[in-house]
C-alpha cells in the first residue's frame, strides 16, 4: 500500500509531464505542417526554426 | 523605341507609369495582409509547387535575405508562406516578384480579420481534446487492470477515486464537441449520434462517481473516458480531411479581381478593394484581369473570354459602348470600363444568391450516420427504459439495482463503433480519390454521389478541355514558322497560347514593334518586312493578293506580300470523355449535355459522344430549373460543370463536380473538384462513394452484432465493466480494420473497364447501342 502512494503520483505526474510537452509542441505550430517536418530534415542547411 | 525591344502595348512604357503599376500591386498585397502591429503586415501566399525540401529551403534561405522580411514559414501540408514583413523597409510586392524569379508562382490569399492559413484553431482544439482524452484513458486504464485482476476492497476504491479525480475533468474538457452537438440536435428537435454518445458518457460518470463514493464494487470511468478517446479519433480524422481538401482547393483560386483599379483621376490610378466599387466609377481592366462588377466599356478594344458566364467557347471583340457582365475575362487589350453596378447587384451577386437558394436544399441531406442515430438512439433509449421498468418489478422496488442495470445497458449501446464506422471509411475514401488528383470537400459527399443516377454534364470546359487546339496547322518554311512562334509567344490569347503550344519547343526568329492590336491579332516587323498573326481579314490586308471569298473562322498568318496561311482551331474533347460516358451508361446512369452553346456545336459534341439527350442555349436560371425540375421526380442529378453559369445548378444538384479550371464560384458551389485532365474522375469518384457506402454499411452490422451479443447480458445485469471494456475495444478494432480495406482499391483500367462493363470488346466505341439501350429502359 504505502508502494501506491509512492508509485501512481510518480505515474501520473509522468503522463501529466507528457501531457504537458504534447500541449506546448502544438502551441509551438510543430503539428501544423506534418509534411513539412519530414522534408526539412533533409535539408541540412537550415538551422534555426523560425517561429 | 530602340528596335528588338519586348514592347506590348499594355506593358508600362516610362519610369512613371511604372511606379504606378507598383503602387497598385502593393495596394493589392496589401488587402490581402493582415496587420501585426505599426508597419509589421503578415500575408500568406499559396505556393502550390512547393514539393520537396529543397524548395522549402530556397523560399525560405530566399525570402529571408530579404530586407523588408522579419519571417518566413513555409508550410508544406497546405503549399502556403507565411510572411512577416516591414513596409517601411521596402514593398511587400516585391516579395511575389522575388519568388517568381526562384522559380515559383505565387498568390496571394486574402486573410480575414485574425485568421492565417498556417493556424487551423479547430484542429488544435481536437488535438487537445484528443491529448487530455488519451492522457485520462491510459492512466485510468491502468488503475482499472489493477482492479479487474484483483485488488482488494479497500485499494479498489482508493483507485476509483483517483480515476474519479482524473475522469471528471477530462470528460468535462474533452467531452465538449460531443455535447454541444447533442445540444444543438437536441434544441432542433432533432436525434443525432452524438446525443446516445452523450447520454452514455455523462451518465456513466455521474453513476461511477456515485458507486465510487458509496460502496465502490465497480465503476465505469474507464469505459466514460476511453468512449470519447475513440470517438474524437473519429472526428480529427474527419476534420483533417475536410481541411486538406479545402487546402486543396483554396490552391486553385487565382489572383482572381478581389477589388479593381479605379482611374476616376487618370493621373493617380488607385486600387480599389471589391466592396468599395460603387456605380459610375471608372475602373481600368488589363489583360488577363477579370471584371469585378458588370460594366460599360468607355474606352479601349480587346477580346473577351466570356466562357464562364455563357458557355460559348470562341473569345468576342468588344469596343467602346459594350456592356459586359463581371467574371468576364479580359484578353487582349486595356479597356476602361464604367461600372453600371457594385458588387452586391452584378452579375456575378445575382448568380451567387441563386446559389445559396440552391445549396439550402442540399444542407436537409441528412447522412447516413444520423439516420441510423434516428433509428437507434430511440431504441436504446427505450430499452433502457424497459430495463429499469423490468427490473423494478422483477426486484420489487429496488431503486438502486434497477437503475444501475438500466445505465449499463446504455454504456455497452453506446455507438462507439458506430461514430467511428463512417468518419474511418470517409477519411480513407478521401486519401484515395486525393491519390488520383480529386479533391472531396466533405463525407456527405460521398453518400450523395452513390445515390445519384442522373448525370448532367456541361459541355463547355467540363467535356471539352475549355482551351482551343491547333487542329490543323498549315505548311509552313522556317523562317515563317520562326516569326509565329515569336508572335504567338507575345501574346496572352487562348489562340496564340494554342498556337504557341502546336510548335512548343521552336526557335523564335527575331522580330521587332511586337505589337498587339486588340480584337485583330500581334504584328511585328522581320527581316523581310511586316507580319501578322489574327483574324484573316486583318491579315489579308498585308498579304500578297489573296482575295478572301467567305469569312474564315480560324487563324491567319502572312508575311508582307506572302500567302495567307490558316490555322484551325478547335474546343477539343477531353481525351477520355467518350470512354467515360460510354462506362457512365453502362452503369445504368441517364447521361445529358447541358449548354449555353448553339444548338449546332452541342448536337455535333453529343452525336461524337453518344449522349442522345442535350439542351442548347441554357442560362443560368434553366439550368437550375432543368436539374429542380428533374429531382422533383425523384431524380438524383450529378451535376457536372465549370462555369459562373453552371454554379447554381451545380449548388442544386444531388451532387456536384468540377474540373480545377472551373471558375471559382463553380469551385466553390461543387462538392468534388478534379484536378487532372481526365474526365475518368467523375467515374472513379463515384466507385469510390460507392465502395465507401458498401463499407459504411458492413461496419454498422458488425457494430451492431457486437450490440446484440452484449445487450442480453446487460439487460440480465451480467455486465461488468471489464466486459463493457473488453468489448468496446474489439468492436471498434474490427470497424477499423475493415474500413482499412478501402485502402485495397484499385482504379480501373480505363479502356478494360469500358470494355468488361459493355461485355464485349467492340463495345467500347459503339455508343449508339448505349443510348438505344437506354432509350428501350426509358
């Protein structure tokens, strides 16, 4: 029992963390060109990400 | 005017004029750009042939050495650039010269008050729907596994509060598309899917947070969370669909008149935005511009293209006193025109409200997945119903049991598999018509298209290419030949643009005082002395004695003194529109032409096809009225068309479809639009609508199996939430994975398909039979 209450805010302060990544990168436009960022990786000289 | 200098009489001439050319196309860019802040504007351009990484690169790397740029996002998904730029460091004009020079033609799009092509708000708000749904239905899940296999009493309950804790609010957030939908649907009086998927989710959080808080046997929060994670799946992949398409389709929109150049003072032309044209001003319209509003001519002469308002193909002469309709386009020469409307009451406003009357008669259809919702959600509704009432009586008064079965009953019938059985098949369905070029504006698309048995075409740029060819071209010696393709080159007319086209790829002899006369043709001077390329009897004026009997309809050309030579030009049928009419009628479809064509060019296009039933001279308002008329009957048209004349009937029609060469309002007003040459899209579109319904259906019987081998045990209390678990997984994994089967299409082979269909090979090319056929069915 006392495993628990270590064990599920760890789970779900990780899943929260991963929430919370997902939120900013869609914020940051990193889902509004899906196609794009598979091509830009081929591109080496670009190396900066303007916003 | 030193000789060999590129002059058109409609280019700029002096450093004057040309700053003012310049002024008007940054007052253009302007309107489209929204605001930032001080002198900051953002506009987006559409690219459409940004393809790879390396073009991505060279607008990028390009646009940013740029003073005047602070930004530039190029978006690949959509073909747009985004630019920020600063108009106190230089002209944001400049920015579409400066790609055009990389290689790549842009437009302009013309943003609104805060929205910007990049963003999609919608999208991103189902994306977080989606990322809190997931997040609450992994973590609960967890939790739940836990208790299924075993916790004891006290650890049970403990881990319904923390999913308690997390599903309330998840719900809450994510739950929102659905139950402002039920909302909506409900309010209209009307049944939708949405209203069962909402019932199901708030009731079985409402009785999860009451078990959890009283005795805490068992709960449901898992099924309440991991029901909306599915189901807003659904609805993004719906969403992206509708918004790729519509991508799709905003590419095609031409730098098309969105306002006009205003020449009241003749010394300070300015450009003016559409809306603020008013009656009597004096606008200037130049080569290759449409009209914004109806207008009289007050000065100059040129040819006009007056195919998307008519359906004639052949360009007219127009001169000082003509009056012409907006949408028309402008070839040859610069006219001033006054306006005899605005915006609201031109030709172009009178076609657009006629569809809008239209198109209300389309937005009744109700799809496929609200029909069923009409149907079921009563029935489960009065099942759960019944099994309270059962159970009252069967327990004696046992409140509590009672209405704990009757809720199960309403989560194992939630229609998980249902929401997703037609968004999955539509977004498949969508990716392979976009495969082949065809762009599908929305799911009801699909299910109207595979009820349609009537097929309306226009003839005019939907069964023709809409561009004249050189159908015969005369002999001619090098040297002419030289002097036509620097001619034919210099000019923006469709028959120039042909003729140019015949000889693509021919060294152009060096002439000089390029010139182009409006309604005649270009002349120029060469080595030999003058030559022209047009009309015949404009060309039979410098020509050696060539005494011209009748008026000849194609195109001349003639040296100084030499022969008259002919071109003749055709409307040519797309290459495949005999083929997919043949395979059209095969299918049992009833085939017509509709035109604003002579009786004379429309019978000899219908005989060559085989089509044994066409109207000639139709206007806008006949059309709309044939297509009512015929679905009236009963009738389900498909409408095929491009024009300004065709949209209404194409906003009225069951269906409709448009090649990408359409005008915008046909465009706009059709539900599919094609982007390839061949008229074999209106076949392949529809096999796939009727792929998609074959498989629209096979998924609602196996989510209905799935239903009806889990209500008895709901009704009898046998659920558990394991069970409602265990089941609502597989049930939307099998919905998937046969809707994943659409992807197994292939397109028809055209001419085996023309052939299988008709039975024998000979067939093919026999329409007559087709019609008798069809005539002996009739």
């Amino acid at each position: 029992m006392s495993h628990l209450l270590v064990l599920i805010p760890i789970a779900l302060g990780l899943g929260a963390l991963g929430l919370a990544a997902f939120f900013w990168s869609l914020r940051a436009g990193q889902y509004d060109d899906l196609e794009g960022a598979s091509v830009r990786i081929l591109d080496g000289e670009s190396e900066e990400t303007p916003s | 005017m030193s000789c060999c200098q590129t002059l058109q009489s409609t280019e700029p001439q002096d450093s004057g004029q040309q700053s003012t050319a310049q002024r008007l196309d940054e007052e253009r860019v302007r309107a489209a750009s929204r605001l930032v802040e001080g002198q900051l504007y953002q506009t987006d351009f559409t690219v459409p042939d940004m393809h790879c990484a390396a073009c991505i690169g060279t607008i990028e790397r390009g646009l940013n050495s740029m003073d005047q740029v602070v930004s530039v996002r190029a978006n690949l998904t959509t073909r747009t650039v985004a630019v920020v730029w600063d108009a106190e460091r230089g002209p944001g004009s400049a920015i579409i010269n400066f790609l055009a020079r990389l290689g790549f033609d842009a437009n302009l799009q013309f943003l609104g008050e805060n929205d910007s092509a990049a963003t999609d708000d919608k999208g991103r708000l189902l994306l977080r729907s989606l990322a809190v749904a997931g997040f609450a239905a992994a973590n609960i899940m967890l939790l739940s596994v836990s208790v299924w296999s075993g916790a004891d009493l006290e650890t049970a309950k403990l881990f319904h509060l923390i999913s308690g804790l997390i599903a309330v609010p998840a719900v809450v957030y994510a739950g929102q598309p659905f139950f402002t939908s039920a909302l909506k649907a409900l309010s209209a009086r009307r049944l939708n899917m949405d209203v069962p998927i909402s019932l199901a989710v708030l009731l079985a959080l409402a009785m999860s947070v009451f078990e959890s808080f009283t005795n805490g046997a068992e709960a449901y929060f898992d099924a309440a969370v991991t029901l909306l994670f599915f189901l807003l799946i659904g609805r993004y992949l719906d969403h992206l669909m509708r918004q790729k398409a519509r991508g799709a389709v905003d590419q095609l929109a031409q730098l098309t008149a969105k306002g006009g150049v205003c020449v009241d003072d003749p010394k300070s032309p300015t450009f003016v935005a559409l809306e603020d044209i008013s009656e009597g001003m004096r606008l200037r319209v130049h080569p290759g511009e449409r009209l914004p509003v109806d207008g009289r001519i007050v000065q100059g002469q040129t040819d006009v293209d007056r195919s998307l308002v008519t359906g004639e193909a052949a360009s007219v002469v127009c001169r000082e006193g003509d009056l012409l309709e907006a949408g028309v386009l402008n070839q040859t020469g610069s006219i001033d025109i006054i306006a005899t409307s605005d915006c609201r009451n031109s030709f172009l406003a009178e076609v657009t409200k006629m569809m809008d009357a239209a198109e209300r008669g389309r937005g009744l259809y109700v799809g496929i997945a609200d029909r069923m919702a009409r149907l079921y959600a009563p029935a489960v509704h009065l099942l759960a119903l019944a099994t309270f009432i059962g159970w009252m009586i069967y327990s004696g008064g046992d409140w509590h049991s009672s209405i704990y079965t009757s809720i199960a009953v309403l989560i194992i019938t939630c229609p998980c598999a249902l929401g997703l059985a037609v968004p999955v098949v539509h977004v498949i369905g969508a990716h392979q018509l976009m495969r082949r070029g065809i762009m599908i504006r929305d799911g009801s698309a699909f299910e109207r298209l595979a009820e349609v048995d009537h097929v309306v075409f226009d003839k005019t740029g939907t069964l023709t290419s809409g561009q004249p060819a050189v159908v015969q071209a005369p002999h001619l010696d090098m040297e002419a030949i030289g002097c036509v393709v620097a001619l034919s080159n210099r000019s923006s007319h469709p028959a120039a643009k042909a003729i140019a086209q015949a000889f693509d790829g021919g060294e152009g002899a060096t002439l000089c005082d390029i010139k182009e006369v409006p309604g005649m043709g270009i002349q120029a001077h060469s080595k030999v002395g003058m030559v022209r390329l047009g009309r015949p009897n404009w060309v039979a004026e410098i020509a050696g004695a060539t005494p011209l009997s009748m008026d000849h309809s194609g195109v001349a050309f003639a040296q100084q003194d030499g022969a008259l030579a002919f071109f003749e030009l055709e409307d040519r049928l797309r290459p495949d529109a005999a083929g997919t009419i043949a395979a059209l009628q095969q299918a049992g479809l009833k085939v017509e032409i509709l035109s604003g064509d002579h009786a004379k060019t429309v019978a000899a296009v219908a005989g060559e096809l085989g089509v044994a039933s066409f109207r000639d001279r139709m206007t806008p308002a006949d059309k709309i009225q044939y297509i009512e008329k015929q679905q009236s009957k009963g009738g389900r048209v498909l409408m095929v068309g491009d024009g300004i004349n065709d949209a209404p009937a194409l906003a009225a029609a069951h269906a409709s479809m448009a090649p990408a060469s359409a005008s915008d309002v046909g465009r706009l007003a059709s539900d599919i639009v094609f982007t390839r040459p061949h008229l074999k899209a209106v076949l392949i579109a529809r096999e796939l609508a009727l792929r998609t319904g074959r498989h629209i259906r096979q998924n609602f019987a196996l989510a209905l199996l799935y239903n009806c081998l889990a209500i008895p045990l709901a009704v009898t209390g046998q659920i558990t939430p394991l069970l409602a678990a265990i089941a609502m997984s597989t049930s939307s994994i099998v919905v998937i994975a046969n809707s994943m089967r659409l992807n197994l299409y292939r397109e028809p082979q055209f001419e085996q398909n023309a052939e299988s269909v008709a039975g024998t090979a000979e067939d093919a090319d026999a329409p007559d039979r087709h019609t008798k056929e069809l005539e002996a069915a009739a």
